[in-house]
C-alpha cells in the first residue's frame, strides 16, 4: 500500500514526488487487475488442475458441483483469453459423486493437453451423480456467468462442448441458452427426434452448432439422428433463404472420440465463432416462468430465458409458463418482429441496439406482426453494459414496447 507525500506551499519538489507516487501506483493498481484471473473467489490456480464446490444460489439445498478446471501457465499474464465448458459422459460409474469425478478427471488429461496446446481455458463440472438433465441449462448458463466475472476472458469467446451423456446434455440444453455461448460442440451423441421441431433446431442459425459423429458408434441410435437433425435442417434453410451454422461431421469412428478431430475442430470454434450479439436477424424462442424442479432429490429453480440477443420480454408473470417464438429482421431502419402468437403473460417488449445493426441517428421503426407499434429517432453514442452478469452485453440504445 502507497502513502502519498504531503504536499507544502514550498512547491515543486514536492509537486513532482506526488505525480511520481500517482504515476507509480496506476502501474500497481494496474498490474494487481493485470492477469488472467481477476477475481480468486473460485478460480484461485494457474498451471495445475484445480477445482471448486459450487452451485447456484437459486438451488434450494446444499447440494453444490464439483468444478474442475485448467488455466495453462502460458496465460498466467494474459487477457481476452478462449475458454471452453466441457461436459463429461457418463454410465453406471457416474451415478455418484466419486464416480462422476473419477470420469471427469479421465477426460481431463486430453482436455489439459488441448487447454496447452491452443492457449486456453478449459472447466470441466461434474454432475456429481445427475445426469445431464434438466438443471443442465441452468448450470451452464449460470457456471458461464461464474467464469466471465472472475476470469479476464473474451466473454464472446466462451464455448460448450461434450462427449457422450454430455453431449446428450447439449442436444437437450442449448436451445434455452443459445446466446450465452459462442458455440456448442457435441460428441457422440443424437438429438431425439422429438425434439427436432422448428423453434428448437433454428437457434443453429445463429450460434455455431458442429457435432463430431462415428459413423461406427456402438449406440446405433446417435448416427440416424443426426442423419435426421441435419436433414430437418437444411429444410429450414430452404425455408428461411440463408444458410445456417450447423455441421455434422460423420467420421470412421466409434463411440470414443477422435482426439485430433476434437482438437482441431475446437482450435477453428474458438479463433472463428466468436459471439455475434449484433447479427440484424434473429430466429428464436423466449421462455418465460419461474417454477421449481426435483431431480435425485435436488430442487432447484427454472430460471426464465426470457431473451434471445437483442430480444426480450419484460414485466412478465412468472407464474404461468409461456413459450413464445420469434423471427426479428432489421433492414432499413426497419425492425420487423414475427410473433405467430403474441405472448400473454409479458408487457413490455424490449429491443437492444447498437449501431452495428442499425443507423441510430435516422428515424427507426418498429414493426410486429406487419403492425407499426413504434416510432422514434435512435440514441448513438453511449455504449452501455445491460446486464451486470456479462460484460460483453453493451448495447447504445433499447425500445420499449407495450403489450397487451
């Protein structure tokens, strides 16, 4: 700690000794926020495999996840560093604390060579005797949280990937929490059939979905729903007009994962995928309750996902779940809004903006379902952090628009 000089009438020697002592401590305050970890609450090592008990603060017991993770040593100065979530699989050894961590750390030793190789971050949750259920979205959501406060990362370069039962987790959990994540990256894995609808496959239009696929894994099930996943989609492209980011790479291969594949297909996700929370269209679903869920005797809560980029409802009764879809295009200063049905538990409709995606010093327009609903001039120049959980959530300007 630094004690400034006092200052005197008596003038310049003095006046020089302070600026000294104002120049010196920024160069220590900068350097002690310098680093790759910001704050040690959780993430407290570099250079080693370490890990924390954690859970959600919604959870409403004691039950908490053992996080495990790897910082290289190569990144111990740095910033703006890639990191990436990594689900385990699973079977009868995980139906248990000790047995989900023993799997954990088995996967680990590949991830902690990959973490070396590419220069990055890598966190591995355990279940800790769940399986990928229904409290993954939240845990993921929430761990993703966790990890842009407490680390010096790029938040726009924060991906999930899985093998096995974690990528089951993936095909059941990503499409609540799209947006968080600049990419989802499953193995060894099939999204069921029946969740192959219209508003859970378009959120591949605008978050990177590659799903790495043995053409000779022993569940035989994974291969023809992927089959049927990539042809449901290349439907919707024909539908919507554009491309979308999904790809399913088949390759000669079992249920075990082809390391090279997984690291080469990880390094392109995290140099070329970032985030892109300014894209002028969207296709998506907001999810609006607030309700409490049991699994193995953990309760914890359904937390809404009530936006997708730069799309939200606000002043909503949480009491009454409500799924409501979405299709936003912004062209012209136009924002055109598709809701086939308008939601009913929600009275207001917010809109973030920036003036990547549209001019805020013209006149702007608001239209949903082919109705004017608003009409006023953009607010440029204050770029403004929305949301205190993701730094990365900056935005210039935000409409409000009411509902019923």
């Amino acid at each position: 700690m630094f004690n400034p000089p006092q200052m005197t009438l008596g003038g310049r020697v003095m006046i020089k000794k302070y600026v000294a002592w104002f120049c010196l401590s920024l160069l220590v305050t900068a350097a002690s926020h310098a680093g790759i970890i910001k704050n040690k609450t959780y993430f407290s090592t570099v250079g080693e495999v370490n890990s924390f008990l954690w859970a959600p603060q919604r959870y409403q017991n004691d039950f908490r996840y053992d996080i495990f993770y790897y910082i290289p040593k190569s990144l111990e100065t740095k910033t703006n560093a890639s990191a990436v979530i990594f689900m385990h699989g699973g079977g009868s050894s995980t139906m248990d604390r000790e047995g989900s961590i023993k799997t954990v750390l088995l996967y680990m030793k590949d991830l902690k060579k990959i973490a070396d190789e590419l220069g990055i971050i890598v966190v591995l949750p355990s279940a800790n005797g769940l399986n990928w259920g229904g409290h993954t979205r939240g845990l993921l959501r929430e761990l993703g949280w966790l990890i842009k406060k407490d680390l010096n990362i790029d938040v726009n370069r924060l991906g999930v990937s899985g093998h096995s039962m974690g990528g089951m987790g993936i095909t059941r959990s990503y499409s609540w929490i799209a947006d968080e994540f600049s990419f989802y990256l499953p193995m060894a894995a099939g999204m069921d059939v029946a969740w192959q609808t219209e508003p859970y496959l378009n959120k591949v239009f605008n978050v990177p979905y590659v799903h790495l696929q043995g053409l000779q894994d022993s569940f035989d099930i994974f291969v023809p729903r992927c089959e049927e996943q990539l042809k449901r989609t290349k439907e919707l492209e024909s539908l919507y007009g554009v491309n979308s980011k999904l790809e399913i790479v088949f390759y000669n291969g079992g249920h075990n994962y082809d390391y090279d594949l997984f690291k080469n297909t990880l390094s392109r996700l995290v140099t070329t995928a970032p985030r892109d929370l300014y894209q002028k269209e969207l296709w998506g679903s907001l999810h609006t309750v607030k309700g409490a869920r049991t699994e193995n005797n953990i309760t914890f809560d359904y937390e809404s996902e009530s936006r997708y980029f730069w799309i939200e409802l606000r002043k909503t009764d949480l009491t009454v779940a409500e799924v409501v879809n979405f299709h936003a295009k912004i062209d012209n200063n136009i924002i055109r809004i598709d809701m086939p049905t308008l939601p009913k538990q929600s009275k207001e409709l917010r809109i973030y903006l920036h003036s990547k995606m549209i001019n805020l010093s013209k006149k702007i327009t608001v239209e949903l379902n082919g109705k004017i609903v608003y009409v006023r001039k953009g607010m440029y120049g204050r770029l403004r952090n929305m949301d205190t959980r993701d730094k990365g959530f900056k935005f210039e300007d935000v409409i409000k628009v009411k509902l019923n």
